[in-house]
C-alpha cells in the first residue's frame, strides 16, 4: 500500500542540511564569519540551481522570454540584475488567470506523494491572500533561518517559549514553533493570539512555566506586560523574559519595560527571516548562504548604490519547492557598504525597515513615506508609539496630515506638535500638517483586521481621491 509514498522524514537529509545552512549556535562560529569572497562563490553556485529551477516554472519562462533574458547567461552575481523583476501584482494575476494556485509553482499539489507539501498562504493585509507551497526541505531550512534569528533574540537551547502567534492559513505560527522545537529544543507552549487564550492567562502560563521568550507582534508583547502590571506583577522580576521578538515601533517601551535589547529582523512569508541586527545593532546581516538582496529604484527598478534608499528584491538560494527569483517586495531599505561589522562579521548589511513603497507620497517632488514620518514624529519627546498619517489634496496639491498621540495633559500639545513639525521639515525637507491628539484618539483609524498571524494596525490611509477636507 505504502509504495510511491516517500514519507515527509524520508524527503530530507538533515546532515546535508546542517552542512549546507549551519544552524545556530554552530552557525555564529562559522558561516556567520565567512569571508566576501567564500560568500560569493557560495551565492553563485546556489543561484545556478536556482535560476535551473525557476527557468522550468511557467511564470517564470514567459517573462524571462519576454525579458530576453537567458538564464545561461548568468555568469557573475551582477548579471542577475538582469533577470526582470515581479511583484504581488504579478503574482495575483498569475492567480487569477490560473485559479487557484497560479502558474509560480514548481510543483503541483499531485505531487504530494513524492514531495510532501504544505499550503501557506501570505497574509494579505491588502488584495487576495497568496498560496505558498512548501517542500519539507523548504520548512526544515526556513525554520532553521527563523532559530538563527531567535538565538540572535537571545532563545537559547533548552528555553520554555509561549508561542502566541494566532495559527491560521498564514505560516507564522507554525514556523514559530517548528523553529523552537526542531532547532533549538526548546519546549514550546502554543497559546496562539489572545483571542484564544485570553492574555491573562497567558501572563499566568508564562510565569507559571518560566517563559524565557513570548514569540508573538510588538503591540501584543507590549499589551502582556500591561495586563502583567495589572495583575500585580513586576515584568522584569516576575517574569523570565529573556528574549524580545522584533517589533520596530514598539522597541523603546518594551526595552525599558523588561530592561533587555531588541533584536530586529527582516522576512516574510515566502522566504521567512533572511536577515538579523547582531549585537552591534547596526543594520540587519542578511543570511547570504540562503538569499539574495539588491535594493533598486523605486521608480526606475535599477539596481541602486550602496548608501540609496529603494526597494528590497530578493532572490532565494535555498529553496526547492517555489521559487522567488528577483521578488520586488515594495519594502523599502538600503544596503550598507561592505565592511566588517563590529560583531566580526562581513556578511552584508541592509538598514530596518523604513517603510513600503507602494504608501509613498510624492510632496513637492519629495518622496515622503508615511513610516518614515511616524517614525520621525514619535521619537519626539511627549509622544507614544501611536501615530496616523492621512494624504489629502488640498487646492490641487498632496499634503499629509500626521497625527500623533501623547499621554501628556493638553496645555502640552502645541509645543509638542511644533516640535515634531520641525523635526519633520528639517529631516523631510517638506512641511508636514501635525496634530497632536490625547491617548486613544487614533484607535478607530488604526484598527485594521487581516487574516495575517495577527491583528496589525493601520497608519495611513489615502484620502486624496473621494474623500476631501
Ligand atoms: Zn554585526
């Protein structure tokens, strides 16, 4: 009965992973201090395979003929810029045009007996979510990426770790928890989101067991030490939180609350974590054994200089099921110069996410990104984490109105709201409407509900055409 069956511990060959993507804590000895040129060499011969694969994909060879671009030609890392790049845009057509998969796959969903597979599907805070299928290989190396990050966190082998990402279509959870448990022994508590088990029992399972680490968004991390205050406990003394996940805007108030360094770290669902902020915490260190990054022009898609703010295109090294050949996330970054990080490490480095393309507002010939000036407006003293950015059109010209809430009494709120607007012209370069408005003031606006690994918040929304002030 089993024959043709090649079960999901048969389709994969640990060792050959291991020797292939060394996983932490070997990997912080090794290939996290390979040299420039074994990197290249490493990145070349992986991207052959890779372009192999993706030439036999149909997405991929339309366009790549469209592109008269030959894969054979690919004799240095440089010709890689170029192979066309593609975006969810491409990806949702595709979808649309061959339902439900779309025609990126490399393999089929028959092909399940030989290659066992898992469907994810991308969190889709706008537009349709996107199916993902997953090799066993592709989820061994991914969560191994994904440990890589959480030792950097601080997660070490033999941690209790509350999983409290919600589990869904979305991969999130999941790769949490196959990270923790397959690569870092550690034992796991799947609570999932606070919609399942509530956040004080959370609080009370995390202390009970002695959490080390609460793997799960900044803002929910952030509401469990309230709800900890709230029942009377010292985060810091009565918890053993060792470890913070990445949560970019709510970096400052948990810092302090649990007295430890954040550690960021970039990914997404196709690709999972790809790059970490080592203890310098100076950029993220891209995992170039396992993918590719080149920052391009927003507006042209040409490959930009070191130092230049533009997109992130990604190209996998790893995987064997799909392929992500030259992905245009819309995020937007740039790379460092090469050098050797303080940490001793010449793996290159891009900066933290500062925002994503597709929001961007062009101001009087300025490109304006709303994160960007959330992030500006919130470092301003007085301020919470919780900002919203509007674009209008004003007498036939784009404005954006910032609005920023503080917990301070209302007698503060001009001086406050002419700070930020300084800050904001002498760093943007263009005048931006601010608003400072009282705790809780912005709720409705960022309330947003996705079907992604947990509720986001909203903090733009693009007024200029229909709605008007
Ligand atoms: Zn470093």
């Amino acid at each position: 009965v089993s024959q043709g069956i090649r079960r999901p511990f048969q389709a994969i060959d640990h060792d050959e992973i291991c020797r292939l993507y060394p996983p932490a804590p070997e990997y912080y000895d090794t290939a996290w201090f390979d040299p420039p040129e074994v990197v290249a060499r490493k990145q070349f011969n992986r991207l052959r395979i890779r372009a192999d694969a993706a030439r036999k994909v149909p997405f991929y060879a339309t366009r790549w003929e469209e592109a008269k671009f030959d894969p054979d030609e690919l004799k240095t890392l440089d010709d890689l810029a170029r192979a066309p790049t593609y975006s969810v845009e491409d990806l949702r057509r595709s979808i649309e045009s061959n339902p439900p998969l779309g025609d990126y796959h490399s393999l089929r969903l028959e092909d399940a007996c030989r290659e066992p597979l898992r469907l994810f599907m991308t969190g889709g805070t706008t537009g349709t979510p996107r199916p993902i299928l997953f090799t066993q290989w592709d989820r061994e190396v991914g969560s191994l990426l994904v440990a890589r990050c959480l030792y950097m966190q601080g997660v070490r082998p033999g941690d209790v770790v509350l999983n409290s990402w919600l589990f869904s279509t979305h991969n999130g959870g999941d790769i949490f928890d196959k990270a923790l448990h397959t690569w870092l022994n550690c034992t796991v508590i799947t609570t999932s989101a606070g919609t399942v088990t509530s956040s004080e029992r959370q609080v009370e399972i995390a202390r009970a067991y002695g959490a080390n680490m609460i793997t799960t968004t900044g803002d929910y991390m952030l509401r469990l030490a309230e709800v900890a205050q709230e029942l009377g406990y010292d985060p810091r003394q009565d918890l053993s939180i060792r470890a913070l996940p990445a949560m970019r805007e709510y970096r400052e108030p948990l810092e302090s609350i649990f007295g430890l360094k954040q550690f960021d770290v970039y990914g997404f669902s196709e690709v999972q974590s790809v790059a970490v902020e080592c203890p310098a915490h100076d950029g993220l260190h891209i995992f170039e054994d396992a993918v590719l990054i080149q920052i391009v022009d927003v507006e042209t898609g040409e490959p930009l200089p070191d130092g230049e703010l533009g997109e992130i295109v990604i190209t996998d090294l790893y995987k064997t099921g799909d392929c992500h050949f030259r992905f245009n996330t819309h995020d937007l970054s740039y790379m460092y110069p090469p050098a050797t990080c303080e940490c001793g490490s010449s793996l290159r480095r891009i900066a933290n996410f500062a925002g994503r393309a597709d929001t961007m507002v062009k101001l009087r010939g300025v490109n304006v990104w709303p994160e960007a000036v959330g992030a500006i407006a919130t470092a301003v003293d007085g301020t919470t984490a919780d900002y919203f950015v509007t674009a209008v059109r004003r007498s036939h010209r784009d404005e954006l109105i910032c609005s920023v809430e503080s917990d301070r009494t209302e007698n503060h709120f001009p001086a406050i709201r002419d700070a930020i607007a300084k800050r904001l012209k002498d760093q943007l370069g263009v005048v931006i409407d601010v608003r400072v408005v009282p705790l809780g003031s912005l709720e409705e606006d960022m309330l947003q509900t996705t079907n992604g690994p947990a509720m986001k918040r909203k903090r733009f929304r693009d007024d200029r055409h229909g709605a008007s002030l």
